[in-house]
C-alpha cells in the first residue's frame, strides 16, 4: 500500500532583529530653539565688484606684462645708444670743411678809393631812381592850349588819402583797404583840352614791404569795370604792359537837366605804381584817345 509523500518542511519564520537603541537628541538651548523656528532667508548676493571665486584661479598669466617690459627694453636700449653715438662724436676732432670753389672773392678786401667805385645807374637805367624822387614829374604834361581843370589837385599836384577815397562809392571803405594797403602818396594832375571834355591823371604810389599793394589795387580796380553798372565790357589790352587794360563805356550816364556824359579809363601797374587814367566827355569818345594817353604815361613810369 502506497504511502504518500511526506510534505515540506516549511520555512521557518523569519524574526525580526531588534533595532539598535536611538541616542538621545541632545536637548537645543532656548536660543537654538527660536533660530531654528525661524524660516531661514535667502543667502546675501556677492558684492557685484567681486569675480568668481572659480575664475580667479583659471585666469592665465597677463600678456601686457611681457609686452611692456620688452617695449621698456627697446626704449632703453635706444635712448642708450644715442646718448653713447652723442659721446662718440663729441669726443671726436671736428672734420674739416672742404676748400671754397672760388679760390677768391669777387669782390676787394678793402673799399675802393672815393671816385674809383662803379657809377651809379641812372634814371633810364634805374627805374626806382625815377619813382623815388618827386612822383609828380613822372605824370603827363598838360597839353597847350589845354585849360587848367576843375578837378584839380589839392596842394600843388598831391591828393591826400582821403580826397582820393571820397572819389568812390563808398569812401569809407576804400579809407580802410588803402590805409592797410600802405598808400604812401598819390600825384594828380587834370586839364581840360576843349570845353567839353576833361583829362584826370593819377598815380598811386604804395609801400611795398609785405606785399604787391600797387598790383591787388590794380586787379581790384579792374574787376567790376565789366558790370553793366560800369564799362560794361572787359576792354582791351594796353600795349607794353603785362597787366594794363583801357575801357570806353558801353552807354552814357544820363540825367536829367545835364547833357549826357561819355567815360573812358584805363588801368595799369608798374612797380610799386598804379595808374588810372579818365577821360571825360559830352560825346563819344573814340578808344585810340584813351589808348594814346595811356600807353604815354605808361612809358614815363
């Protein structure tokens, strides 16, 4: 007869271990207690001044150190060897200069004897020996027969600064340039060759230390002689003068109760010397009286 299989032993039952004995917490004091109570706050942010305390280790080595200390050497080492070059050559005897081309001088050692010298040149020779005497025997002769004009000067062939500055539009002005232009005198000289037409002569004359006053005033005067307010053309140009120019007006000037009055001018510079020459008359005027005058007075300059 069969017998059944006897059963497993079951597993025995599993005991819990003790778990080990807790220490006392320790006992916090009064004031431990009410910190601990408190919510604690936020950490205080970093001074915004401060770096990373991560990044000041990694930080490389300044470049601008080395970069300095070798820009220090340069200059030193310059300013060294200049200072030594200067030593040098102070030491040194001075190198002597090579021998003059021209063996002697050109001229005597001693004044020549009075009478042995060379001559002085003369007026035609010379022309500044002309221009610095008296400027009045350098104008046009007044012709015969011809009458002493209206326009006359105002002391024995001289016009002051002022009477000539009041002969333009706006005398105050032209005062001013002439004053700072140097004007140093003006000769005038004026005649009538029939009843109705009139001759004035002027020259000015400038003191020309800084600058080419008697040429600037030239040019200025011949700027606006081609307004249609004025000669109303650029005139032509005067013979055996690089600058001179002579104009006959385009229209009269007309006004009522006088007869109509024609002009012709011409301007020119020479040396240190302007010349404005007027011809005025109550009919036309033909360009070869203007042109004859000027180139006349031109050849006494």
């Amino acid at each position: 007869m069969s017998t059944l299989p006897p059963r497993p032993a079951e597993p025995p039952e599993s005991v819990p271990e003790p778990e080990p004995a807790r220490e006392a917490a320790p006992v916090p004091e009064a004031g431990a207690e009410a910190a601990q109570a408190l919510p604690a706050g936020p950490p205080p942010p970093p001074p915004a001044d401060a770096p990373p305390a991560a990044h000041v280790q990694d930080r490389p080595h300044h470049r601008g150190r080395t970069a300095l200390l070798l820009a220090c050497a340069a200059l030193l080492g310059t300013v060294g060897g200049l200072a030594g070059g200067y030593t040098v050559q102070a030491d040194r005897a001075p190198t002597p200069l090579p021998p003059l081309s021209q063996a002697e001088l050109s001229y005597p050692k001693k004044p020549l004897p009075e009478g042995e010298g060379p001559e002085p040149l003369t007026a035609e020779e010379d022309r500044r020996v002309r221009t610095d005497g008296d400027l009045r025997k350098l104008l046009l002769d007044r012709p015969k027969g011809a009458r002493e004009s209206e326009m006359k000067s105002e002391s024995d062939g001289w016009l002051s600064l002022s009477g000539y500055a009041r002969q333009f539009e706006s005398p105050s002005r032209m005062f001013t340039y002439l004053a700072d232009e140097n004007l140093r005198r003006i000769a005038t000289a004026a005649w009538r060759p029939s009843a109705r037409r009139t001759v004035s002569v002027r020259l000015v004359q400038f003191r020309e230390e800084k600058r080419r006053s008697a040429l600037d005033h030239t040019e200025n005067q011949q700027s606006y002689m081609s307004f249609d307010s004025h000669a109303g053309n650029e005139g032509s140009a005067l013979k055996g003068s690089g600058n001179g120019r002579y104009y006959t007006f385009d229209r009269p000037d007309r006004r009522p109760g006088y007869l109509p009055m024609y002009r012709a001018r011409a301007i020119a510079q020479r040396g240190d010397i302007m010349m404005d020459i007027w011809i005025y008359d109550t009919k036309p005027i033909a360009e070869r009286d203007i042109r004859s005058l000027a180139e006349r007075q031109l050849e006494r300059l």
